[in-house]
C-alpha cells in the first residue's frame, strides 16, 4: 500500500499530464466561450488558472490564444484579469495574434466598470507591437478626459509606453502638452505624480533632439511649480513624495531666505515612516545647503536621529540601504558621529553584510574620546565563532590603531590575539602587526618578542606568512632565529604555492644576509638558486634582479634592498576624494549602496575589468580617422572572436601560456636554466667575508653564476628584423574577421609599454599613428582606461601575407597583452620582434 502522503498527492496544476493536454484545454476553452449557462464564468476560471499556471512555467500555450479572446466576453473582473495577463505576455512575440485582441481591448476600454476600462486600457498600451501604435492613440485620449481617476493614472503610464514604442506618434498628437495641463489642473495626485514621472522621462530623452523639450525640462525647476508641488506634498503616496523630493533636490534657490522656506516646508518629512521619504528629504537638505557651511553642519545634527531611528527599525535589508547612507555621511563627518557610537555596534541576530558595514563605522568614528569602549567592543567580536565576523572585527582594530596616536592599548590587545591560538585569528594580527610596525617602528622590541613565539608551521594563509617573513627579515638583528627559520621556509620552497610569499621570501633572505651574514649564506644561495629556476616571472626577475645586484656591488645591494626606512604617516585610501564625492552627489540612489558612481555598475565599459561591446559599430577604424567609427552592417555583429574580454582570451590561448598562467615570456640567454645551489653557495663565501671584512667592493664581484658573460654595462639593442613590411597595406574588416576566425594563434606574448607610451595613451590615437608609421595599421580600437583594445594588421612588402594583432594596453601595469596570428607563422617570431620594437618606442621618438 502506497504511503499516505502519496496516496492523496493529485498531479500538479502547473504540469501537463499528457502532450494533449494543451489541446483539450483548447477544446474546452472553444466549449464554453459561446455559453451562457450558469456556473459557466467558474469553469472559465478554471480552465483560464490552467493556462496561466503553464504560461508561468514556460509551457507554450500560444495555440489557445484565439479562444481566450473569446472567452474573455464576460463581465467577470477576474477572468479579464487573467485573459489581459495572458495577451500582454504572447502578443509581442505573435503581432499577428495580437492583431485579435484589438476589438476586444477597444471595446473594454468604454465598458461602465472604470476598473475593467484601466486594465483594457493598460493591456492595449502593453501590446508594444509597433504596427498597431494607430488604435492607441483614441483610447489613451479617451483615457485622459475620464472621469475615473484610476483611468486616467493609468492613461498617462500608457502615454509614456506609447512614447517607447512610436515617439513619432506620441509627440504628434500632442500628448506632452495635455499631460502638463493635466499636471496642474487635475485634482488627484496620483495623476499629477505619473504625469511628472511621464515627463521627465519625455522630454529628457526628446531634449538631445528639440530645444522645446529642453525648455520644457527646465521648466520643470521653475519655482512655481516647484512651490506648487511642495504644498501638496502631504497629499502625495510615498512614491510620489519621493519623485517630488527628487525633483526638488535639483532646484536651485534664488537667495538663502528661499532655502530656508523649502526646508522648513519639509521639515515634518523627516518624520516620516517610509525610508525612501526620509532619505530623499535628507538628499534636499544637504545639496541645499552646500554652499553653506554652518548650516550644512546643522543639517548633519539634525539628520542624525531619523536615520538611526530608520536603522533600528525594519527589515536588514533596509537596514543596510539607510546604513550605508549613514556611512557617507560618517566618512564625511566623523566628528559629528563620534558620540553615537553605540549605535553602531553589532546584534547578534544582524546579517553579516550588516555588521561589517557597522565596523566599518565604528572605524570612521573612532577617536580620542571613545577609542576604548569601540575597541573593548571589537575585541569581544573577535572572539565570536563566526570566523568572518572575527576576522573583520580584528582587521577593524587594526584600523584603529594606525589611525590614533595613543596605541599603547591597542598594541596589547593586538598582541593578545596571537596568543588566543586560532589560525584565523593569528592571521590576520600578523597582517596588521606588520602595517603597525611600519607606523610605529619604536613597538618593535614589543611585538617581535611576541612574533618570534609563533611557529611558521602554523601560519599557512599566503598575506599571513608574507607577513611574518617581512618582519623576519626586517627585524633579524633583534630575533635570534630568524635565519634559522627562514632556511626551513627556502627547504620547503617547492612547497609554497604563493607567489607572494615567494618575493617577500627572497627580500627577507637578501635583508637578513647583509645583518648577519654567515648565518644566513647557504640561505641566501639556496633562495637564489630556488627563484632563478622558478616558473613564475616575478620571482625568477626578482631573484635575476638581487642576484645581478650582488654581482655589481654589494654596497650598492644594501642600499637598494634595506635602506634606512622613515615611518610610514598615512596609508593609502582605496576611494579617491573624487569619486566619493561623485557617491555624494548620488545620494539616496545606488551608488551609496555599491559605494561607486553610477558610471562604474551602468555604463558597458565598467561592467568588468575589461569588456567591450557585442557590436564592432563603437570600435574606432584606422589611424586618421579620430571621428569615425564603422558602421555594424560591415561587420558580422555576432561574432564575438575580436571581442572577447581578457578573461576569455586567456582562456582560449591556454594551451599557448607558460606553465604559471603569464603570457611573459623571459629573455633568453645562452645559459643553462638554473644554477645547481653548491655553486652559488661556493661564490656566496666571498660575499660573506666581504661583508665582515669590509673588502672595497670591487673585490666582492662574484664570477658568473649562469654562464651569461654579463658585464656591468648594458648590452646594445638588438637590431631589428630582416622584414619589410607595406607601408600602404590594406585590408577590409570582413576579411579581417573571417581570416581572425580561420587562422590559428601563432604567439602570446606580453611586452612592456614605456612610461611615455602610457602618458600619450591619454589619446589612444596617437598609438595608431605611431603604428602606422612603421607600416602597422589600426583596424578597430575600443576600450577606456586603465585598459586599451586595439587590432592590427600588417602584410609584407613582397607579397600579399598578413600579420593579425590583438594588442590589450593596460595603462596601470604598463604591459601590453598582444596576440599573433599569421598567413606564414615560420615569420610570426620575427614579425612579434618588430611590432614589440615598434611599440617599445611609442612615446618616446
């Protein structure tokens, strides 16, 4: 016997029991939509649940449509509700179904019931079939002389979609200018918001093409309308309060007497229950008063209560949306905010994202006065059992501390965390006791005496342990052990899979060597002979660059890899002051919720690290055409292959990268790859005694360990080439993208730009004319900075063989990303030769 629960389960509305199920909800539809019968409407609301339900999950039921329009003659409110539901989600896709609901919709639209005449009028204005614009300009006309004063709300609504879809049409029946009467003269408000709504959205679009509309937008500020819409703000919905406040917020006042007017008039709306209210006054007042600034002060005391009130009260969800416009203004005026300090501090029950927004604020308003209590309080987080939360409250400490001048008890509190004996928690102190010692360099005695307790076979985190190496090597006067352990971290390089730890692990080996030399010799040969044979660029160039260094002159190697250090005042902000004021003027919008401007989550090119458009029409074509761009029928739109982000172009050339996912390759030399460690070590016993000895130092030189026969001068240029190339090549952009798509990637490689290079970037078509005049040419570019994308093509002088470059320009890490493909790859090296000469002397010629 079944289990009761499945015993009594009855199938799903919302899946079809068989594949004829559509077509007997088809037959039954056409059954009933003549009848007259009575109980006949709830067999229609069944039958029309059935469809809605399929419609819902994806189910095609496009084949009943002509029989809901039939059964849709009814006076059931419901049934027209569900029929309007159901035309308005398939006649878009099927303008010729669409073209059945006409009659029915118009028909509707002067039924006696205004409810059902709103919602015929909103599903023929939500057709948004182009061809059939002409049967809506008499119902929406219709609509906005009713005398029902939901129909004319949603005539006006229905007006700015008729605009989205024939602007022509909307403009040429003249239906802005009746919505502006309508603004002023009609008596509910819900009315006059949707015309302001509709306007706005009008005439900002009309503006770019008429100077009426812009006239008209203008108009909008003037100050009687403004004043009229002020007055009878108490009547409007909260959205509408908060369209009118919008609206308000960009006024300009005449004199100082009209601002105080506008804020005493909003006043009480401070008050109010709705968040989005309360932010868009507070919005008001602030741009009000910026050019006052006592008064701007003021305004900031007075704010403060409603939105720690709204803060406290409602969901976490608007929780955090008041929070983090509290956060601006904390980061604006910390002082004003210090004494409020507790209201900052965490629930138990609050999300995560809260509570580290709060810590945040409890760092911006820490000062004198109240350091102690916010630091007590972080303290307790620290130990909580969420781990995150731990790990943020301590790195909130550690703000603390580097932004006070009395640290004495932030320093213990600190020092107590490594021995609480949780990884986490030891982490992420060794970080900030790092940054403290850069700082406080005099703490030093203090917190190396705790750090040379810590085991670095407990520390695995890659910024923990390069931490701890960095003051190992800082401070390996002071820690007896110091060379002993960082030989045990260089046995197990193979190990340490973090790049990071790597670098910070040759710079303290090279440190700790000129400290205390014999102890640290075989540490340092084995650290050298580790990174010149390691796979990964930056540690083999670091490891060539203290290794080239020595050769030259160990006196000159001191002074460049452990000079005499000045404490560090300021740390680096990660927002510039720019972009938080252009988060400032965003108020009350996303931009304070993402805490970034507007252009960075809504324009295409901020959507990632570097994306470009699906089309090639915004891509600049050829060298001298600044102005120019090439229309998208000349190219296939579709093909995404020149327009791949990086991202998705390292992942396509994999198979061409070098083993650590850098498309660098390393100059070659005629030398063996690596250096066998006992030789090094051999050579390092000069430098040793050297070092004790104070043998000048030219006698310090060490013979060369890789056999490259380098010598102090530096070596001459290569030369380049033996390939001519066309100076007056040309090659279309389809052809272009057919052969991009054909010919397989013969190079990856990245190139340095120079400092000039990057400098005349700011006009990226200076580069294509550099290009071309070394007969490379531009084909498309696009991009903004910090990164550039541009393709080049280039033929040979004596025949018709192409070259194809994608070349990415990074303008913060100075490196261009470029890929090769050729006709004749047997000449892609050499090719990849003359553009890296000719790229390296951009901006510099």
């Amino acid at each position: 016997m079944a289990p009761p629960g499945q015993a009594q389960r009855s199938p799903s509305p919302s899946q079809p029991s068989g594949k004829g199920e559509v077509s007997d909800l088809k037959a039954q539809l056409r059954q009933l939509a003549g009848s007259r019968a009575p109980g006949v409407d709830d067999s229609k609301r069944d039958l029309f649940k059935k469809v809605i339900s399929y419609m819902t999950v994806g189910i095609d039921v496009s084949s009943v449509f002509g029989e809901m329009v039939m059964c849709s003659a009814t006076s059931d409110i419901v049934l027209k509700k569900m029929c309007y539901l159901y035309v308005g989600n398939y006649a878009k896709g099927n303008p010729d179904l669409a073209l059945l609901t006409i009659n029915f919709l118009q028909r509707d639209c002067k039924d006696e019931d205004p409810m059902i005449r709103g919602l015929a009028l909103r599903s023929l204005c939500s057709l948004r079939v182009a061809n059939l614009v002409e049967y809506l300009v008499g119902p929406l006309g219709s609509g906005l002389r009713d005398g029902n004063s939901y129909v004319r709300t949603v005539a006006v609504i229905g007006i700015l979609k008729l605009y989205h879809i024939s602007a022509v049409t909307c403009i040429d029946a003249d239906f802005p200018a009746m919505l502006k009467r309508l603004m002023l003269n009609d008596p509910d408000t819900q009315v006059i918001a949707n015309c302001l709504a509709a306007l706005q959205e009008i005439w900002t679009l009309e503006a770019s093409n008429s100077e009426e509309a812009s006239r008209e937008r203008e108009a909008l500020l003037s100050k009687p309308l403004i004043y009229y819409f002020l007055n009878r703000i108490k009547e409007f919905s909260e959205w509408a309060q908060s369209l009118v406040l919008e609206l308000v917020a960009k006024y300009v006042p005449s004199d100082n007497n009209e601002i105080f007017d506008i804020m005493n008039l909003l006043e009480d709306r401070l008050q109010h229950a709705n968040g989005a209210v309360v932010l868009a006054t507070i919005k008001v007042f602030l741009q009000l008063t910026l050019s006052m600034n006592d008064v701007h002060q003021q305004v900031y005391e007075r704010i403060k209560a409603p939105l720690l009130t709204l803060v406290s009260s409602g969901s976490p969800e608007q929780s955090y949306a008041v929070l983090s416009h509290l956060h601006l203004l904390v980061m604006r005026a910390p002082i004003l905010f210090s004494s409020d300090y507790k209201h900052f501090y965490c629930q138990y029950n609050e999300p995560f994202y809260v509570k580290k927004l709060k810590l945040e604020m409890l760092t911006a308003v820490a000062n004198e006065s109240n350091t102690y209590e916010i630091v007590t309080e972080l303290c307790e987080y620290a130990a909580n059992v969420d781990i995150p939360m731990a790990r943020e409250s301590i790195r909130a400490v550690g703000k603390i501390a580097l932004q006070q001048y009395d640290v004495n008890a932030i320093v213990d509190r600190l020092l107590q965390f490594l021995e609480m004996e949780k990884d986490y928690v030891t982490a992420e102190t060794l970080v900030l006791v790092k940054d403290l010692l850069r700082k406080y360099p005099q703490w030093s005695q203090d917190c190396i005496a705790v750090v040379g307790n810590i085991s670095s076979k407990n520390v695995q985190e890659p910024k923990a342990k390069a931490a701890l190496i960095w003051m190992l090597g800082e401070y390996s006067q002071d820690m007896h052990d110091a060379p002993y352990i960082l030989e045990s971290l260089i046995e197990n390089w193979e190990d340490e899979h973090s790049s990071e730890v790597r670098l910070h692990l040759l710079t303290a080996v090279m440190k700790c060597f000129f400290k205390r030399p014999p102890e640290t010799q075989k540490a340092l040969g084995d650290a050298l002979a580790a990174g010149l044979a390691d796979f990964h660029q930056d540690v083999h160039d670091r490891a060539l660059f203290y290794y080239r260094l020595l050769q030259y002159n160990v006196t000159v190697a001191e002074r460049v890899v452990n000079p005499p250090k000045q404490a560090v005042s300021v740390f680096a902000d990660t927002q510039s002051s720019e972009i938080k004021d252009r988060i400032f003027d965003e108020f009350n919008s996303l931009s304070v919720v993402y805490q970034k401007p507007s252009y960075m989550f809504t324009d295409k090119e901020h959507r990632g690290p570097f994306e470009f458009s699906d089309e090639l029409g915004n891509l600049s074509i050829g060298a001298d055409a600044a102005d120019t761009v090439v229309p998208a029928h000349q190219v296939d739109a579709n093909d995404k292959d020149l327009l791949l982000s990086t991202s998705e172009t390292e992942k396509e050339d994999g198979r061409a990268l070098s083993s650590n996912g850098s498309a660098y390759s390393a100059p070659l030399y005629d030398a063996p790859a690596s250096v066998p460690a006992s030789q090094i070590q051999s050579d390092l016993v000069n430098l040793t005694s050297g070092l004790s000895g104070h043998v000048p130092a030219a006698s310090l030189a060490i013979d060369d360990l890789l056999g490259l026969g380098l010598s102090v001068t530096p070596a001459p240029a290569p030369s380049p080439p033996s390939l001519s190339l066309n100076p007056k090549a040309v090659l279309d952009p389809g052809t272009f993208q057919q052969k991009w798509r054909q010919l397989p990637i013969s190079l990856t490689q990245e190139f340095s730009v120079s400092p000039q290079g990057i400098a005349a970037l700011i006009t990226p078509q200076a580069l294509l004319r550099h290009m071309q005049g070394h007969s490379i040419q531009c084909i498309a570019s696009g991009g903004q900075s910090p990164n550039f994308k541009f393709f080049f093509f280039a033929q040979k002088a004596e025949e018709s063989s192409n070259f194809l470059v994608e070349c990415i320009v990074n303008t913060s890490s100075a490196k261009a990303q470029v890929k090769i493909k050729a006709d004749d790859q047997s000449m892609s090296q050499t090719f990849s030769t003359l553009f890296q000469s000719a790229l390296s002397k951009f901006g510099v010629q």
